[in-house]
C-alpha cells in the first residue's frame, strides 16, 4: 500500500478506469483495499477525479440485464455526486482526442475514449487494470496489479 500512496500523492488530478468502479462495487477480494484507498483519497479531497459518461454505461449495463434497476439507479447515483468527481461528457475533443489514441495505439474504441476523456480533463495518471494501456504517452497508466 505504500507504493500505491507514494502514487496518489503526487498526482493531483486522477483518471478512473470502469474496472475501479466494477472492482470496489464488487468488493473484490484482490482488489478491494486499493479500490478503497484510491476512492478515499479522492473523496476526502487529496485530490479531484475525472471519469467518463461512458463509465456511467458500463456500469448500468449489469444490474439492467439482472433486471435490478435499484442497484443501476444506486451506482448512477454513486457517480453523480461522489465527492470530487467529475463526471465528463463525451464531447467533440474527446471524440476527437480518441480517434487519435485509437488510431495511433489501436485500443478498442471505449478504451480510447475513456483515456481521452482523462486527458481533456487534466488528469496526469489513470488507474486501470488493462496493461495494454500502458503504451499510451499522453497519460501516466498505472495498473492495479503493479500494486498488488
């Protein structure tokens, strides 16, 4: 955990990838006390957050199949006003911005957006589990597994 909090120290605006949200909402058990700690450290305000609308949507996309539209409604809540969270729209930068990513790496499309949409934000680190990001130069990547 030391290394993770010698991370988010020096970063003042952070990228989340959906897997942060998927692993803390599940409580994963490798994952779950760095899920904790990164969200912790957003929400008391060490340092602000930005996330993609498109998160929003990967997040809704399993309770809706389940039928569970109260647990949809709790994690569009959760992300709506989680505490120094920004939640971005998708936009003609960001459209733009992941074109290029795309192209320039060939991610998949929601990968290149999501990562364009931490760089038109300010964001100087994304927290992911996708390895493939790494290749990325336009942001720092750090993946949760680094950590473990």
């Amino acid at each position: 955990m030391a290394a993770l909090k010698n991370v988010l120290r020096k970063h003042r605006v952070l990228a989340l990838d959906t897997c942060i949200w998927i692993y803390h909402l599940e409580d994963h058990p490798d994952y779950r006390a760095l899920t904790r700690d990164i969200l912790e450290h957003v929400s008391v305000g060490k340092c602000r957050a930005v996330v993609s609308e498109l998160t929003m949507l990967e997040l809704l996309v399993r309770p809706l199949q389940l039928e569970r539209q109260d647990v949809a409604d709790e994690h569009e809540i959760l992300l709506s006003h989680f505490p120094n969270l920004d939640l971005l729209p998708l936009s003609r930068e960001i459209l733009l911005k992941a074109a290029l990513i795309r192209a320039h790496y060939g991610l998949r499309t929601p990968d290149a957006l999501i990562i364009a949409t931490a760089v038109a934000g300010g964001a100087s680190l994304i927290f992911t589990n996708d390895e493939t990001w790494k290749r990325v130069e336009e942001i720092t990547v750090a993946c949760l597994n680094d950590f473990l």
